[in-house]
C-alpha cells in the first residue's frame, strides 16, 4: 500500500477513535441523546454512580463519575447475593451515591442484581427514576411503623376528625415526631370502598397525621355533610387507612409496554404531578385485585378532567410509588399493618 493510504488510515483510525472516546464520554452529542435528557437530569445532583450494565453510548453527567460495577468488587458481591442490606451496606463502604441499572443486564437468578435489572423494589433503595434506558436507585430509609404507632396513628386521627382538639407535635412519641419528609394519605372507608381521602407533605409523621385529620375534616364538612351527617358520627360505621407514601420515582416513558413492565404489580401504585398539583391512584387493599397500569392512569386523568390524551399529555410527569397501609380491620378496630412487598 502506498505510503499516503497509510498515513490517511492512520488518520481516519485516530479520529474513528477520538469520536468513538468523545460518543463514550458524552463530550459529543449523539443523533439520539436526547433520549438522555432526563436521565442526566436525575444523575446531576449525585456524587460517584456505580453502574450495572453497558453505560449507555454518548450519556453526559455533569455530577460524579460513573464507574462500572465490575471495578467495584463489594457492589459486584452483593449484587449477586440475596440481601439487600449488603448491598447498601456496599454502595456505602464504596462511596456510592446511587446505582444505575440497564434493564436486562447480566444477573444471578433470584438475586438483588436480578430484581433490580427487572425495574423491582429493594429494601433500603429507591427508584428515583425509571424508563427504558435505565434505572438509578439510591439508598433510602426503609419505611416503618410498629404495631403500637399505627394503633395510636388511627385513634388520633379518630379523636381529631371526632371534633377534639389536635395535640401538639411534642406529645407524640419520638419514632412519629423525627423529623423526616413524609407524604400521608388518610383515607375513609364504607366497608370496603373509599368514601373520602386526603393527603398531606410535612416533616415528620406527627405533623403530617395532624394536617390530613384536619383536612378530611374540611372535606368532609364541604363535600359530605348534608348527605351523610357529621363525620363524627359517621366514624361510628366507617373504617380509616391510614398510607404512607414512600419510594416515589419518576417515570421517564409512558408507552403502554413500558407501564406495564414497570408498574403491573401489586406494589406499585400511580400518580401525576402537573404545574403544583399531585394527583394518585390509591394504592392497593388486601382485598383487591391487581389492577392494569395503563387503565389506572387513563382513568385518573380522566376522573381529574386533564384533557385528552390523558396522561400521554407531555406536562404531566408521572411517578410511580410504594405505601405502606395501616388499615383498620373494623370501625375502632385492630389496625393491620399492609405492604406487599
């Protein structure tokens, strides 16, 4: 070959890999890389991400590095055990921020790594967003209430909507008042069918069983009481659930195959948020049945009036979220804690 045919395809190999690293690094934009949009916007705010799976080709993070799992050998450990808190317990003896997993990626059958490429629920981590490209979970509290706190939760929010005044936040013992971000969801019960519900965002659980008690009560007051009477005399029939909202994560598709892959179980429950406004399915009761992700939606934001195409609507930003309930068996009866993990 001609000396100047090896000069040009030394040339042409050097650039083939310059783009090649620059496609790799994000450094270039790709035809497709708008398609990461918001999956950069998710890994922004996070320090090092440790990654299961090919890194998807031309994705920029302008927070910290993203670093294959394979060079993290206590994250590579646990991914194929069974426990979940060796995972966390990993990730943090690593120095992750978060873990972002490619749906499908190689995994031990029945291990955390497996549940995690299938877009599941961890214990101790949650999906702060979801679509086809990938997941980033990151280490999260755990979600509990005991046995006494959820008895003594619905008796309070009882006493409340019965008229009596709310007690103050210190009155309360230190496992409800600690401070963390909560959402609640009260909800009023005619046998099995909700009559009336509400939620509330506070910063501790104490606070947030306050403002939903008083906000079902000017609910009710408003929408119920020249039908069904006074609620306090309409808690002597009607049961209460009390769900706290937890592991909520945005959904980056809404194709119907998608929705149904990542929010066709019983552990997942659907909501919008469009401008200020938060809108959600109830989660699922013991007693019902598992529910299709894409009839949930359209009937949601066709029951709160958001015009046609519904949630295909490019202003909604849908999530999907997990609850743990604390459902009262009977009127003033036992309280059973449910989360279908």
């Amino acid at each position: 070959m001609p000396k100047a045919l090896w000069i040009v395809a030394v040339l042409v190999f050097m650039l083939a890999g310059a783009l090649g690293a620059a496609f790799y690094e994000g450094w270039v934009r790709v035809p497709w890389a708008s398609r990461y949009v918001e999956l950069e916007a998710q890994l922004r705010d996070h320090g090092p991400v440790a990654v299961v799976g090919a890194t998807p080709l031309g994705l920029r993070v302008e927070g910290g590095p993203l670093v294959p799992v394979a060079r993290a050998p206590g994250v590579s450990a646990a991914l194929a055990g069974r426990a979940p808190e060796g995972l966390v317990a990993a990730l943090r003896a690593e120095h992750f921020d978060a873990l972002m997993v490619r749906p499908g990626a190689p995994a031990v059958p029945g291990s955390v790594g497996a549940t995690l490429t299938a877009r599941g629920a961890v214990a101790g981590l949650s999906a702060g967003y979801v679509d086809p490209v990938a997941t980033v979970y990151a280490p999260a509290e755990r979600v509990e209430v005991s046995a006494d706190d959820a008895a003594r939760m619905v008796s309070v929010a009882r006493l409340i909507m019965s008229g009596a005044v709310a007690p103050p936040e210190r009155l309360f013992p230190e496992s409800l008042r600690r401070s963390r971000p909560v959402e609640l969801a009260l909800v009023l019960r005619e046998g099995h069918e909700p009559v009336i519900w509400r939620s509330a965002r506070a910063g501790s659980l104490a606070r947030a069983l306050i403002d939903v008690s008083l906000a079902v009560l000017d609910r009710w007051a408003t929408r119920q009481q020249d039908n069904l009477g006074r609620l306090r005399d309409a808690l002597n029939t009607r049961s209460l659930t009390l769900a706290v909202f937890y592991e909520k994560g945005v959904l980056g598709a809404r194709d119907e195959a998608f929705l149904r892959s990542v929010a066709a179980s019983r552990v997942w429950s659907l909501g919008y948020e469009r401008t200020t406004g938060w809108e959600y399915a109830l989660p699922l009761a013991p007693w019902q049945s598992a529910r299709d992700p894409v009839r949930t939606l359209a009937e949601l934001t066709r029951d709160r009036g958001v015009p046609a195409p519904g949630y295909l609507r490019p202003e909604l930003t849908l999530y999907r979220f997990r609850a743990l309930q604390l459902i009262e068996e009977s009127p003033g009866g036992p309280v059973q804690r449910y989360d279908p993990e």
